[in-house]
C-alpha cells in the first residue's frame, strides 16, 4: 500500500500524502507556488469507515488531479 504520491508537473513537484491528521485521515497536497514557501492543502475524512474512505480517495489521486486541485487553490489566493 502506497501512503505518497510525488508528480513533476508544470507548476513544479506535487506530493500527496494519505495521513492522520488532526481531525482524523486525510489526504494532504504539498506544493510549493512561485514566491511562497511550502503550501499544504487537504481533504478529511471523518466518520464510521473513515479510514477506508480516505484510502478509496487516495487511490484515485492522479497527476491531473493533484494539478486541478493545486490549481484550484492557486486560483482562490489569486483572487483573494
């Protein structure tokens, strides 16, 4: 069972990370945009079979999913 996932991607590394975090499971993106440092982002995962459910989400993390979600946040402090 993998618990990380890195890609090489036009905005630079991705690395995604199945984990325990503070309110339970999580998968976190790590990425690191022009001119910040280290930026994380993640979806919990809380509840009867939580675990289970994190690993589910986990599996379907691809490139282009990582990168949308990256984006995604890039965009939301762009427009902030």
């Amino acid at each position: 069972m993998s618990f990380a996932k890195l890609y090489e991607t036009e905005l630079g590394q991705i690395l995604v990370k199945l984990d325990e975090g503070d309110d339970g499971p999580e998968a976190r993106y790590y990425f690191v945009p022009k001119d910040l440092g280290v930026c994380s982002v993640a979806v919990n995962f809380k509840g009867e079979d939580d675990w289970e459910k994190a690993d589910r989400y986990f599996k379907t993390i691809t490139e282009e999913k990582a990168l949308s979600v990256v984006k995604g946040v890039l965009e939301t402090i762009a427009n902030n």
